[in-house]
C-alpha cells in the first residue's frame, strides 16, 4: 500500500514500512513488530534498539489506514 503525504511517501508492506522523505529523499526503515501508532498526535514511532524515529502524520485517517494495514492499535496517551 502506498501513502502520499505532503512531506513523505509511505511504503507499507506486510511485515515492514518504508517512508521516504520529501525533497531530500532519505529513507527510513521499520519491521511492523517495532512500530507503534500515538492517536493524539497522529505519530508513528519506530523504535529499533538504539536507533528510533517520529513521523507525523496529517491527519486521523491516514493514521488509521496504518493500523488497520498492520493491524496494530492506535494508543492514546
């Protein structure tokens, strides 16, 4: 599945999702085990032993299309 934000394209695979960020076209990697989904921010955090990383999202849909794909819960904080 793919999601294009206005920063970002999001790359969604069953066990791992790829961001590449716009313009500089850097990437970010994450295995769906090691993601978590924060609903009052609209915030994935990749959290991989020492390296970890945030993304905001636009909204509440796109942040729900990302759970429901990997099937992980939206927590709320």
């Amino acid at each position: 599945m793919l999601l294009n934000l206005s920063h970002a394209k999001l790359i969604l695979t069953p066990q791992q999702l790829q961001v590449r960020l716009q313009p500089s076209g850097a990437v970010l990697g994450v295995f769906a085990d090691d993601l978590r989904l924060i609903g009052t921010a609209n915030l994935i955090v990749a959290n991989v032993g020492s390296v970890s990383w945030q993304l905001p999202l636009e909204n509440d849909e796109q942040l729900q299309q990302v759970a429901d794909f990997y099937g992980i819960a939206v927590e709320t904080r």
